[in-house]
C-alpha cells in the first residue's frame, strides 16, 4: 500500500538520479541510482581523488549510505540520515 506520507523530491543529472522516498521531523531517506566510478561514501580519503556521492545531489548533513557497491559498479543504492536505520537494514539477525 502507497504511504501517503510519502514525499517526492526528483533530482537528476548527467551521471545518476536521486529520489527523497521518505521524510519526517528526524531523519530523511534517499534512493539513488549509484553510477559507475563514484564511490559509495560522502567524506573523502585524504590519498584518493575519487568522486563521491555527495557530488550527485544537495544531500543534507549526515547522510550516508545503507550498505555499499564498489566503485567500479553502478546500481541502486539506499541513503539515510538515520544511522540506527542503517545498522537495522545492515544487521545479520534480519
């Protein structure tokens, strides 16, 4: 069933999409369609010079991504603000 509380915010450039699937007060959820040669990280490593997922869109602070796909893969990829969200979807137990 379609949450109604359910907010879109399309974004799209060259080289992915992104679409806000859910907001409340806290925490805001991102899917995104990862593209080849980014990494699947917001902060970069001092010694690599390689694009980030911050460069996709205007995410907000603290964003960061539910799991991971290697940088020479592309595909989709859950982000969150929530890292207790993270941790569940992450966990081994579920």
């Amino acid at each position: 069933m379609p949450n109604p509380n359910k907010t879109a915010n399309n974004a799209s450039n060259q080289t992915g999409s992104t679409e806000r699937i859910e907001s409340n007060q806290h925490h805001q959820h991102f899917k995104i369609f990862k593209p080849y040669g980014f990494l699947s990280q917001f902060l970069p490593e001092s010694r690599k010079k390689k694009h980030l997922l911050g460069e996709l869109s205007n995410f907000p602070d603290k964003t960061m991504a539910i799991g991971r796909l290697d940088h020479d893969s592309e595909g989709l990829l859950l982000l969150t603000t929530n890292g207790m969200m993270s941790y569940k979807v992450r966990d081994k137990g579920i």
